[in-house]
C-alpha cells in the first residue's frame, strides 16, 4: 500500500487531507500533509517533510510514497523536488482534489501505476460546466414577443 505525501501552500495540504479523510476515513495512516508556511525557510521545511516522509517510507520494508504538490516552481514542489528519490518516491505537482481522491483510490497500485492514475484524475477533473436552471425550478418560458424584444 503506497502512502501520499502533500507538500502545499499553507493551508493546502492539511485542507486537501481532511478532503480525502471525509471521503476515505480509513486512510489517515496513508496520508500526511506539509503546509509550507511564508515565515519558515525552505530548509527547514525539507527537514520536515525529510522526516514525515522517512516515517511513511519507514512502515513497511516495501513502502512507496507519492508526493503530491500544489505548483510547480513554487517552494513546496522545489522542497518535494530535493525530497524524492525517483524509485520509493515520486513526485506529482499540480494537485487538485480529484488527483488526490483518485490517488487514494488506487494507493494499492504499484507507484508507477498510482502516479498515472493520480494525473489522469487531476486532468479529468478539471472541465467548464454548462450554466443550467437549477433542477427545482422549471424553465421560464417566454412569449413570443419577449423573444422579438429581446433580439432587437
């Protein structure tokens, strides 16, 4: 079983965590959250992410973990960067919830197969939404003059 690792903006990835423990409560051994504070220096913040991800990677002798940040470039994914090592970690940036839920979803997968999984969640997940009457109202129907005025 594969862990993740959210390395977001404060208060991203403790938010996004309790997100994926409303849907998944069985999960909170599964998944831990770094919010990278503006105060506190990116060291320190790979210090502590360095030992969290030591703790997940260190449950069982086959553990992986994937990482999870919020924008690439930015502090937490530069931190996350210098945290994975590309064979028991890996690193995703981008994370929306969809990601995250589907990263749960399949944490049974093998890492590569989670990693895949997790980015095809976070890009299905992102689409325009028509505008429509909400479902417990009928449509206005309109006379026809109100159409010919609202045409000139």
């Amino acid at each position: 079983m594969n862990s993740i690792l959210l390395i977001a903006h404060a208060p991203l990835a403790h938010a996004l965590r309790q997100c994926a423990l409303h849907v998944f409560p069985d999960c909170e051994q599964d998944i831990a959250g770094i919010d990278v504070q503006p105060n506190v220096s990116p060291e320190e913040t790979l210090a502590a992410a360095r030992i969290t991800l030591a703790q997940l990677l260190g449950r069982s002798p086959r553990a992986k973990v994937l990482v999870l940040a919020d924008v690439f470039g930015a502090t937490p994914c530069n931190v996350a960067q210098k945290l994975v090592d590309g064979t028991h970690s890996r690193l995703v940036a981008g994370v929306n919830l969809p990601m995250l839920l589907r990263a749960v979803t399949y944490r049974h997968e093998p890492l590569d197969a989670q990693v895949q999984r997790a980015i095809a969640g976070g890009t299905s997940g992102v689409m325009q939404v028509a505008v429509a009457a909400p479902q417990n109202q009928a449509k206005r129907k309109h006379s026809d003059q109100e159409i010919r005025d609202h045409q000139q």
